[in-house]
C-alpha cells in the first residue's frame, strides 16, 4: 500500500482506499489510528507509510457473517441498479467494506435539474436498497431505519420537503414552510403526514417494481461485491456497462 511519491495516481488511489475504510469513524478514531500507525512505523523503524495506516485499519475491521455480507450486497445493489436505471447521476463506488456497512456512492452532472419527477426517482433510488431486501430475501432488518442518516430518514425528508418548500405540493404549493423539527410537525399535522407517506408508499411500491423486473441486473451487482467487497475505478465501469446494457428498454 505505499505508494510512491513520484506517482500522484496511485497515491491517490490509496487515498480514497484508506478514505473508504475510515468512513463512519469519528475524529478520536482517526487520531488514534494515527497514532496507532506512527507506533507501529517507530517500531519497525521506517517513516510512516501508507501501509502502516492501512494495517491498523484492517486490524480493526468488522468480521461480518456471510448472511449479513450477502444481505449488504443485496441491498447496495439495489440502490446501484436504481440509481443507474433511473439515470441518477454517474455511480462513483459501490461498497461493503465501509466500518459502518455498505454505501453507494455518485455525482450529478451539470445539467441536474430538481423537477418533481427527478427527485421522485431520488425517493425509488433511496428506498431500492429496502425493496431489494423485501423482493430477494423476504424480511427486513431494521438499518433501512435505524437512524437520522438511514434511507427511510432521508427519503421521509425529502418527502417532507417536496410537501412543505419544494413547490410541489397539491394543496398550497406556493406556501413556503421551512423547519428542521420535521418528525413534531408530522406527529401533529395528520395531513401533512398523510400526504408525505402517500410519496413514500408510491416510491416504495416504484421501487419493488424496478426491483422485480431488474433482478438479473441486482443479483449480478450483488454478485461482484461479495468477489470484490468494493467497486470502483476500472472495475466498476464494467461493471456499471454491463448493468447498463442488462437494465435497458428492448428496442
């Protein structure tokens, strides 16, 4: 994992690697790996490398059962498929080996633009991940929900949002009505909430359907990352080209 400096490509390379295995840790954790790796360099009496930090990450790695890591790679691939069917964005990593589960992750292109049915297909991309689960493997675990960064948190604000400022709404669409308290306003605006659950059952009822009819497509994403843990660079662009091609309308 060192890399030499002469080579900014393959520095940046291990770069986004330790990134990626640091992801979900707090700043205390990095400090300690820090200090952990400058440890280990001391004692083997070397500079600090890339390989000390990596082999201190490592050791603190969590072994996952294979149920859980096939459940992971499930639901990652549901998101993945999505996102790539939906025409999301480009899909920058596919992940199972971050500290605190998997993540997909992507970027938008310039020519985004925030109309209703865009950030609809955002609501079916965010909650692919649970259809997947629903679709393959019958039940559920709670981590579609368990906090405020789950998807069912954010696919219930933006829900919230598209209700309240987003100009989408089908009663008051003009009224602009910003809070961060959204979870008070719900539990006292039986409406609202209504209302919000009604694009959430429409984008989850979306989602399930995309899921059942792209399964090749999920079952194969999932595939790779149980071989590879991690999807990116080369790798992934094959991946994402025969996904592509697997997810496509027949002419």
């Amino acid at each position: 994992m060192n890399a030499p400096a002469t080579d900014p490509a393959a520095a940046n390379r291990v770069l986004r690697y330790l990134a990626r295995r640091a992801n979900g840790m707090t700043g205390a954790d990095i400090e300690r790996v820090m200090r952990e790796a400058r440890r280990k360099a001391r004692s083997e009496k070397h500079p600090l490398t890339f390989a000390d930090i990596e082999a201190i990450l490592a050791s603190s790695k969590i072994a996952r059962p294979d149920h859980l890591r096939f459940r992971m790679a499930i639901h990652e691939a549901g998101h993945a498929v999505a996102r790539i069917r939906l025409e999301l964005g480009e899909v920058t990593m596919i992940t199972i080996d971050a500290p605190e589960g998997g993540f997909v992750a992507g970027s938008r292109d310039s020519a985004y633009e925030p109309t209703e049915e865009l950030l609809t297909g955002i609501l079916v991309c965010t909650l692919a991940g649970r259809a997947a689960e629903q679709e393959l493997l019958g039940p559920i675990v709670a981590c579609a929900g368990d906090d405020d960064t789950s998807d069912l948190a954010v696919a219930t604000r933006l829900a919230f949002d598209m209700e309240t400022r987003l100009g989408f709404a089908r009663d008051w669409p003009l009224l602009y009505r910003s809070t961060e308290d959204r979870t008070t306003i719900l539990l006292q605006n039986r409406e609202l909430a209504a209302r919000v659950n009604a694009r959430l059952d429409n984008a989850c009822d979306a989602a399930r359907e995309l899921v059942v009819r792209r399964r090749p497509a999920i079952e194969f994403v999932a595939g790779e990352l149980l071989i590879h843990d991690t999807l990116e660079g080369s790798q992934l662009d094959a991946v994402v080209t025969q996904v592509r091609k697997m997810v496509a309308d027949p002419p």
